[in-house]
C-alpha cells in the first residue's frame, strides 16, 4: 500500500521560490575583484538570477549542458549555482588552483558549452585558449568598466550579458535525479574523476547540513563560506543558507587574509564560518599579532585536513569559539561527520571535549559508515579497532562522470573512501590516514595524522608532514618534515623530546628534517605524493 502524499520533486530552484517569498530582505555581502564591498539582497539576487537564466537559453544553453565556472566566492558565483542548475544544465564548478593541464583536461573531458570565469583567473584561460577548442563562449564575471583586453574568442561581459534580460523567468520542472553539478577530484595521481551530483542528493544533503548537531545553520545567523564554491560546492552551505535564510559573506579572492577576513567577520558580525585549517591558523596568527578581535562568531566548522588541537584550543581559550570539525569528500557532496558533543559528555572537562573535537566527528543521519578489516570484515565500534573506512547514503556518488567501467562500489555497495578509521563507541570517527599514507613498522600501524597534528601543536612549528621512509630492521619508519614558524629556531631533539610525551614511543619519528616549505594540492591539502618523491632516496642515519 502507497500513502497518499504529493509527488513533488525536490530541486534546487524551490530553494529560490522558497527564499524569496520568506526572506526576500536578506542580504548577501561580497568581496570582489571589482568591488571591495558589494551588498544587495535575496531579492535582487534572485531577479539577476532569473535574468542570468534568460541570458543562458538566449546563448543556447539546453538541459543536460555543462557550464564551467573558474570562480571565487561572491554573489555573481552564487547567482550561476542558482541560475546553471535550476534551468536543468549541469553548474560545472573548476579549482582554478589546478595544475593548467589539468584544468584543459577537465574542460575536454566534461564537454563545457561555456565557460564563466573570474577576472582575475583570465590569464589562465588565456594560456589555455588553443585547448579550449569545444568551449562555445567565455563570460567575464565583471562589468564592463574591469573588463579586461584578451585574445581570447567568443568574451562577454557578464554585467553586459544578462542587463538586457527579462527579470521573470519560469523555472522549469523536471525529475529531481537530473543532474544539478560537477566536481573533479583533486587526487594527486591519475586524471582528476568527476562526480555527478543530482538535485535530490543536493536537496537532502542542505537539509541534514541544517541539523543542530550537523551544521546548525539559521535564519538568524551569518554565515562566511570561506571554503570555496568551486571544492564541493562549498560544503552545501549556498544551499542550506538559502533554506534557512540566513545572510551570507563571501570573501571572494581575500579568502586567505586574516586582516579581510577579521574585518569581515567585525563589520558584518558573522556568527558561523568555514574553511580548511590553514585558514585558521592564518587568522589566528593574524589575531594575535594585531590583538584585534572576532567576537560575534559562535562556530567554527572545518575539514578538508585534519584540525591540530592547537586550532581548537586557540580558538576556545582566546574567543570562545567551539570548533567544529567535520569529515567528508568530493564523492560524499561532502558531509560524512560532523563534532557534536552527544548529551552523555556534556559534562565531560574541557580538554576532553577538545580530544573529541580532534576527531572528525560522529555520523550525519543520511549516511551510514563502517571501518573493514583487509579481508572485508566489520570491526567494532570500540576505538581501538581501525580499518579501511566505507560509507553509503543518498548523497554517496555511484559512479564517476564519463567513467562507466570504473565502478567505486563493492559487490554489496559500499564505497571504500580510502581512508584508514577507527570508531569509539560514541560514534565518534577518527581518520587515522589514508590507505596510501598509513605506515606499516615491523608489523605495527603508526599514523602520519598523529604525528603531524602532535607536531604541529609545538609553537615553534608551522607546519609538519609524515611519511615513511624504508628502514632495513623495522621495514619502514617515519620520517618528520616541518617548516619552522618565522622568527623561530628549533631542532630535530626538541621536537622528538615534545613528541615523547604525547605519542607511543613506537611511533616516535626515527629523523626530523626541516624544509622552508612543504608541497600541496591545489584544495591546500599537504600532497605527500610529492614528498615521497623528494626524499626517495633519503636513508635514516641509524
């Protein structure tokens, strides 16, 4: 027997209709290259957005395209995920940190009909442009005041594109499976993968983000998404801001600048913000120096890489900031976990909620996750026991784009994240490394993630990585590579002598060596592909 309810599909333009009826004088405030301050509210953002999606059909633009975006976060970015996904084409967001052949390669395999790009990301196009053969049109997010002179073919001016258009646009409707965008992974070996996001798996990823104990996002708060539009989505937040009603900041290009972004934070007065953890040892070395203050913040959510206690301590001990770390991926929308103190541990001392905070935190209803032995056997939720981390859900990707032969499911379903976990039996996940980067010592498992965070807690340390190196007795042992904070000295004994007190000596690195930076991704992770190239030769003096 069915129940006798509506068949409403889920899409991301009701986002749009919803928000403009309920929240119509909500503002979005945005840093652009054009523009240091630029305000407006849903209202006007959702009229432009309307006549964006008029300008689309008006190039030719059909259901199922893909339209590229190389962008940063501020309003025009926002209005494309609106404008791209709610008109049925697919909003094709592309980290313009990427290596140049990686960007062609991604622009070529997923087929962009059009490409809106930021004025300060032209160059790269620019560099690109006899790669950009498929490529219809390329719109300059800008007006034509800062319209730049460029050889490239087919330029418009995003202000000169939609000016003329209606302001009424009917949003058409489809079956909320359609696809609504496309992200590549940033993997560090092999061509980047992408995942194909539909509007339902969107839809009900905004809805959990909103949870108390998952994001917590309100009609009362203002929201900073500092973690870019163009690395998951954003996290969701441009959705879930929107269901919610909440205003929101965009820092645009100054997303790593502590000054802009304490300024932000103080005039705008943001009470929740997120970003990867460099951005906040960034702000938090800014706030200290300049003794300036970020007091109307009440959360701070962060993933991407793990979050040193250091980060969490600072910001408690100093502003009385809550932390909150989270665990997810390209392949998950991204939200896996998310800390949340469970009303058991309520009670629990200060520094034992920091160690929780420390972990990625527990389960988002909406996805279920395991830890496998290598034999394929579930282990116990009892902290001790860890294992490859798998997950499924409805917003968990079933496949890659364009990749029909390169299922990353198992036989009953799961998709193996690559990360090594344990789980305590509070439900709280710890990533103790990924598969690739976990080091095996006579027998023994020691993670990097320990190591690094541990040494990063020094004051004296900037910023650490760990890998193994081959060791004739034990097989393999790790090595430490870390960057001194400026004005700093410190050597190999004292970071071995703070590491002493605070991991197994089983793990203790067997050398320190220090560098005067480390390598990384284009999403800012620690790419310790690299690092295993750089010292493949290295031998331990013991």
């Amino acid at each position: 027997m069915r129940g006798l309810m509506m068949d409403t599909q889920l899409m991301i333009s009701g986002l749009l209709r919803s928000a403009d009826r309920n929240y119509p004088d909500r503002e979005i405030v945005s840093v652009t290259a054009d523009n240091p301050r630029h305000r407006y509210t849903y209202r006007e953002s959702f009229r432009r957005t309307r006549q964006l999606a008029n300008a689309l059909n008006r190039l030719g633009a059909e259901p199922g395209d893909r339209i590229a975006t190389l962008a940063w976060n501020d309003y025009r970015h926002f209005e494309l995920y609106y404008a791209v996904s709610g008109s049925a084409m697919v909003c094709h967001t592309i980290n313009p940190k990427l290596y140049p052949e990686q960007v062609a390669y991604i622009i070529q395999h997923a087929e962009d009909k059009f490409i809106f790009v930021d004025l300060l990301v032209v160059p790269l196009l620019e560099a690109l442009a006899d790669q950009l053969t498929g490529v219809e049109g390329i719109v300059v997010l800008t007006d034509e005041a800062h319209m730049p002179k460029t050889a490239l073919p087919n330029v418009v001016c995003y202000e000169t594109l939609i000016a003329a258009e209606f302001e009424q646009f009917e949003w058409p409707e489809f079956d909320e499976n359609t696809a609504s965008s496309l992200c590549y992974t940033s993997g560090t070996t092999g061509n980047p993968k992408g995942v194909l996001y539909s509007h339902r798996s969107t839809m009900l990823h905004a809805y959990a983000s909103c949870l108390p104990d998952v994001l917590g996002l309100s009609g009362h708060d203002t929201i900073m998404p500092i973690v870019p539009m163009f690395h998951v989505n954003g996290w969701g937040i441009p959705y879930g801001s929107l269901l919610v009603g909440a205003k929101i900041v965009f820092p645009g290009p100054k997303m790593g600048d502590g000054e802009t972004l304490q300024a932000l934070i103080e005039e705008e007065s943001i009470t929740i913000a997120s970003g990867v953890p460099t951005i906040w040892l960034g702000l938090l070395s800014y706030l200290k120096e300049s003794g300036k203050r970020i007091d109307s913040i009440k959360r701070l959510s962060v993933g991407g890489a793990a979050c040193p206690l250091s980060i969490i301590e600072g910001f408690r001990d100093e502003f009385g900031i809550t932390v909150c770390q989270g665990w997810g991926m390209t392949e998950t929308s991204p939200l896996g976990t998310v800390f949340s103190l469970k009303s058991s541990n309520k009670d629990l001392p200060a520094d034992e909620v920091a160690k929780l905070q420390a972990k990625q935190g527990r389960g988002v209803f909406g996805i279920e996750m395991k830890i496998a032995s290598p034999d394929g056997d579930e282990l116990p939720w009892d902290g001790v026991a860890f294992g490859a981390l798998k997950v499924r859900g409805s917003w968990v990707c079933s496949g890659y784009f364009r990749l029909d032969n390169a299922s990353p499911l198992d036989e009953d379903g799961w998709f193996d994240t690559g990360d090594v976990a344990t789980i305590d039996p509070d439900g709280y996940m710890q990533i103790t490394d990924r598969t690739k980067d976990v080091i095996k010592s006579g027998g023994e498992w020691i993670s990097s993630i320990d190591l690094e965070n541990a040494a990063v807690d020094n004051p004296k340390v900037a910023e650490a990585a760990v890998i193994g190196r081959y060791h004739p007795k034990w097989s393999e042992r790790p090595l430490l590579i870390a960057v001194k904070n400026a004005g700093t000295d410190v050597n190999k004994e004292e970071i071995l002598s703070w590491l002493s007190s605070r991991v197994a000596k089983m793990s203790l690195p067997n050398d320190v060596v220090f560098v005067d930076e480390l390598p990384h991704t284009a999403t800012g992770k620690i790419n310790k592909l690299a690092l295993r190239e750089q010292f493949k030769d290295y031998q331990f003096p013991d």
